[in-house]
C-alpha cells in the first residue's frame, strides 16, 4: 500500500540506501569574495530551483484540497446518521 511504500522509502533514505536528491541553485559568490574567507552570514543560500519550489506548492495547494474534500465527505456522512436519513443495507435472505 502507499503508506507503506512511503514508509520504507524514509526508512531507505534514512539508513542511506537511498538517496533524497532535491533539485537546488547555488547562487555565485560576490565578486572578490571566496569560500574560504565567506562568511556565514553574508554567503550565498542555496534555494530550490525554480520548477522544485512550483512543485512543492502545488504538492501543498493539492493535500490541502484533499483535506477539504476528506472534511466535506466525513462532514457529509456525519449529517446523514444524525438526520436519520441513511438507508441501512437489507438482509440477504439467500437472493442471488
């Protein structure tokens, strides 16, 4: 199942079996300025590429549309019990 897939997939990339590569710039450094005498605070941030930072709000824009639509349906079954309008299956009484 997808969980876990997802799971051994963590697992993999946690033990190193695996590796998680992310898709990343590197801005250069100032002029006259190398790594040796950058210093942290002043040096270049590495950011994610600009198709992995789309990516990754879509992915995010996504889930939360999902969870909506989770919350709606459990939302909407809950209505149905509480207003007594749910239909419980008939028995089988050996009709094929």
């Amino acid at each position: 199942d997808a969980k876990a897939e997802n799971d051994t997939l963590r697992d993999d990339v946690a033990a190193g079996r695996r590796r998680l590569l992310i898709n990343a710039t590197c801005p250069a450094m100032p002029a006259g300025q190398s790594t040796a005498t950058a210093r942290v605070d002043n040096a270049a941030r590495p950011g994610l590429a600009d198709a992995a930072q789309r990516d990754y709000f879509t992915l995010r824009e996504r889930v939360m549309t999902m969870q909506k639509q989770l919350e709606g349906a459990q939302e909407y079954i809950r209505n149905l019990y509480i207003t007594g309008q749910h239909h419980q299956p008939e028995a089988d009484h050996g009709k094929n």
